[in-house]
DNA sequence: AGCTACTCCTGGTAGC
DNA sequence: TGCTACCAGGAGTAGC
C-alpha cells in the first residue's frame, strides 16, 4: 500500500510525463474519485491550464496547474492513491486500462488514475490547504528534529502503534513502515508512548527517517500486485523487511519468531525478543 | 485525549 | 470446478 516512499517515487517519476504539458480534457470516470465533481466542473477548472508544480506533501501528490504562461499555479490536483491507487502516463488514443477511475488529457498523452479499490481521490482545488487535513511533520525535512520528536512523543499517552499511523503526528508512515521502523527502534508497538525513554525516542526518530530514505532508494516496496512505479517497475524494499509480512520467520536480528497480532484494526508485526514490551 | 467500531471497495484466496 | 465468506487497509467519522 502506498506509504511516503511509494508516493515520493510516483511524484518524483510521473513530473517529467506532465509537467509544461496543458490540459486538453478532463474525466472522472468514478465520480467520487474525482470527489463527486462532474466532468463539466473539472474541465472548466482544469483545461487549458499547464501543469507547472508536482510535489508531495505526506502521502499526497500535489500537481499545480497555472493559466496561460503563467508559472505561479492557480489550481492543484491533489492526488491521494491510497489502498490501490496507480498514476500513468498512457498514448491518449489507447483505451484507459481496467480499473481507470481518472483521465486527464494532455493532447498526444493522458495521465490516467488506476485504482481497483476506489478509495483513491484526485481532487481539484484552487488551494491545496482546503483538501488537506491536519498533517504533521515531514519525516525526511529538516523541521523533523529529533529534541522536539522526543519531547512530543513522550507527551502522549497512545500506544506507538496507533500513534505513528496517526498522520497529524508524523506524516506519510503507513502500516508497513511504522512495523519496519518500530523494530529497527527496538520498541513494542503497544508501548504507551510517554513510557518511551528518551534514547529509545532518539532510536525511534532515527529509524524512522532511515526505513523511509533507504525505502525511497530502491522506488518503494511491491509484495503484492498492486504497486507499481509510474513505468509499471516494481519497487524492491520488500526485500528488506525485517518483520512486515513476516510471521512465523525467524527474526534476521536475533532468530526469535516474527509475531502478528491486530492491534488497532491493523495488522501487527514484530519480533518480541528484540522489541521487548514496556 | 484516546479507544473501538464502522464505512468505503474489490481482487485474491481459503475453505468446502 | 464453482461457490461463498472473508480479508487487506488509509483515513474519515461517530460514539463512548
């Protein structure tokens, strides 16, 4: 499932595919993925304009748009892939594959949102704060500074799990990186966060931006069908989980079994040798 | 503040 | 083989 590092390698390859390029159509062909606006509303927002920004913020995908010859965007898509979600750049005289639930046409091409699941979003907006939601820190951004981690981690009362999937507290960890940087840290996930010492919060601040630097080096993590990079490429972090998917294995840290409970609604993994409770 | 439960969705798979 | 039941899960929301 996409988390930063999947969303940061879809950002950073599909840019060169849109960017300078205008907008000669638009169509939302599942209406709430385009968030219930119709074809008219979207093309009257977006044709016409060029796209001049692709950026990430968490796990979005921030596309500006600017009228005429205009470098300053006046108008955003924000993309969301969520569970599923996939970002192409296709001939625009090819039918959209399977499961295309948002076109944007830019004359010869067209950039196409492939998401079986629907739970995706592309949404048009003139200003990206009126579709975002409280979003915390940057992970990988020097604003991420380990003092005041530390002190706002040790604040709370969540168990860690819950806590980091909780993306007004950090940004952009998803399932699978929150497990991989939970027991790089040596922490229980059902740790209360404020019984965290503060050399483990530093572990934990430090692994955290490690799992998603190295994650983000080889384009993000596919074990199942579902994500692909832009050029359809498979990441391969998945070779590099140490717990994730991994239950039943022996832990490559201390041999211990990797365990997997739900906590949270969210499956759980972790080696309890290695990442003690309390 | 923080917990649980529910919702949105469908492809894949386990079980029969 | 064909069917059903269930699971995965990001994030928003409701209720306690």
């Amino acid at each position: 499932m996409p988390e930063l590092p999947e969303v940061e390698t879809v950002a950073r390859l599909v840019a060169p595919d849109v960017l300078q390029k205008r907008v000669t159509g638009v169509r939302a062909l599942w209406r709430k993925t385009g968030g219930g606006r119709s074809d008219a509303e979207l093309e009257a927002a977006l044709v016409g304009r060029r796209f001049v920004r692709v950026e990430r913020r968490a796990k979005y995908i921030l596309m500006g748009l600017a009228p005429g010859r205009s470098k300053l965007p006046d108008t955003w898509l924000v993309v969301h892939l969520r569970m599923t979600g996939r970002l192409v750049v296709a001939p625009a005289r090819e039918e959209p594959a399977a499961h295309t639930r948002f076109s944007v046409e830019l004359g010869p091409r067209r950039l196409d949102f492939i998401d079986p699941r629907k739970f995706g979003r592309c949404l048009v907006t003139s200003d990206p704060t009126h579709v975002l939601p409280e979003l915390g820190p940057e992970p990988l951004e020097d604003g991420f500074e380990a003092e005041a981690f530390v002190r706002d981690l040790r604040a709370r009362k969540r168990q860690l799990k819950p806590l980091l999937l909780d993306q007004a507290f950090v940004a952009g960890l998803g399932n699978i990186y929150v497990d991989e940087a939970l027991h790089r840290a040596g922490l229980h996930p059902l740790t209360p966060a404020h019984r965290v010492t503060r050399p483990k919060a530093r572990a934990l601040h430090a692994a955290i931006r490690t799992v998603l630097a190295e994650a983000i080096e080889r384009e993000g993590s596919s074990f199942d069908t579902f994500y692909r990079t832009p050029t359809g490429q498979p990441g391969s972090y998945q070779h590099q989980f140490q717990v994730y998917g991994r239950q039943g294995q022996p832990c490559r840290t201390c041999g211990g079994e990797i365990q997997k409970r739900v906590v949270g609604q969210r499956g759980t993994h972790f080696c309890a040798r290695c990442q003690r409770r309390r």
